[in-house]
C-alpha cells in the first residue's frame, strides 16, 4: 500500500510543479508539458514492478499511436479559445481529438495494429 501512495504523491507532484511553472512561464510549462512525462512514470512503474519486457514495449507502442490523434488538438483549442470560450473550446478540440483517433485506428486496423 505505500508503494501505491507513493506513486501517487511523485505523479501528483510532476502534476501540480508543472501547473505552478506554466503559471509564470507559458513556455516552459509547455516544454515540460510537451514531454512525455506520464509515458516514462508509467514505464518505470512498470519496470520497478517487473512487469515483463513484452507488456512495457507494447504500453510504449500503443502511447505512440494515441499521440498521433491528440496533437492537433493543441492547434485547434487556441483557434476555438477565441470563437467559443474556454469550454466549448475544450469540447471542439476533444471532438476533432475523437475524430482523428476513431479515423486513425481505423486506417490501422487495416494493417493488423487494432487500437480498440
């Protein structure tokens, strides 16, 4: 249980220190956003409870095809922020994010790589 906790606290922390940081700087916030760092907590998680090889390498792959959808989102929502607000910029940029994903996974499936 308190290897659970910890978890918890080290993510929860990355989570909140990265919220602080873009609150002074938009662009440093953005950088460190922009990494992949839930992808490599989770694979250290993964790793420091010996989780097998296979298991890690396919969570690594399947992230990468899942970040292909959500990338133009981060170009849409600023274009939507203007027109709609806040919210219904969020909801319009989570739609075309669902778009491309269910359009993506279903070029995919196509060749053998099923996302669903």
């Amino acid at each position: 249980m308190s290897w659970l906790i910890t978890k918890y606290l080290v993510t929860a922390l990355i989570v909140v220190l990265v919220s602080e940081i873009a609150q002074r700087s938009q662009k440093l916030g953005a950088l460190i956003t922009a990494l992949p760092l839930v992808a490599v907590l989770t694979l250290i998680w993964l790793y420091v409870e010996r989780q097998p090889s296979e298991q890690i390498a396919r969570y690594a792959a399947y992230t990468f095809w899942y970040v292909l959808p959500t990338l133009p989102m981060f170009l849409v929502f600023p274009v939507l922020l203007e027109r709609c607000g806040f919210w219904g910029a969020l909801l319009g940029s989570a739609m075309v994010m669902a778009g491309l994903f269910w359009s993506l996974a279903s070029v995919l499936k196509r060749f053998g790589i099923t996302l669903l």
